[in-house]
C-alpha cells in the first residue's frame, strides 16, 4: 500500500501541475478552454481525495505513525482544492487563472509531502 500511495502522490504532483499550467494557457488562448480541461481537473483533484484516505488506511492497518507534518500538509491540500471549489463563482471572470495558480499551488504542496519524512 506504501508504493501506491508514494505512486499516487507523483501522480497528484504531475497531473496537477499540467491541469494547472493548462487553465494558465486558457486564461490567455480561448482556444485551449474546453470541457475536457474541467473534467481533468476536477480529475486531478479527486485523486487528492482518494490520496489522503489511501494514507489514513494505510496508517491505519500498517501501525507505521507518519510524521505530523506529513499529515498537515496533505490535508492542506485537501483543503486547497474546498477553497479553490469555493471560490469559482464569486470570480467567474479569473475563473481559468484560480484553476491555473491553484493547481500549480497544489502541485507545489504535493512536492512537499511527497519530499517530507513518511512521504
């Protein structure tokens, strides 16, 4: 379980990085704004979700304690992405640069956990 959850942790770095780069290119290029942008990122912020009960499991059943701050930073991510969500609406016209920093700011958290002790 340690592996995929080291995997998943690249994934979330990577995927997020692109979807976030990408929003970036579609603030200034209509033509990269499309719906399959939306479903990548929604995407690449599910596997956060996914990510952080795969570690509360694997802490769980393995007895291994990750550090604490390995922990406060995944759930800062987790609650990255309520804020992100949070805030869509209220600044529709910056809507693709929200999703574009927001998703560079969670690829960079993830570099984070992954690079801290138990990550």
């Amino acid at each position: 379980m340690r592996t995929v959850h080291e995997i998943l942790g690249w994934l979330i770095v990577a995927t997020n990085g692109v979807v976030g780069l990408w929003a970036l290119v579609a603030h200034w290029k209509p033509a990269a704004r499309a719906t399959v942008l939306w479903v990548a990122t929604a995407a690449a912020q599910f596997l956060i979700f996914v990510q952080v009960i795969l570690g509360v499991v694997y802490q769980s059943t393995s007895g291994i304690e990750a550090p604490g701050i390995h922990q406060f930073y995944g759930f800062i991510t987790l609650l990255t992405v309520a804020l992100i969500y949070s805030y869509r609406q209220q600044i529709e016209r910056w809507r693709y640069l929200l999703y574009g920093f927001g998703g560079l700011f969670i690829m960079g958290l993830a570099l984070r956990t992954v690079f801290l002790p138990g990550g």
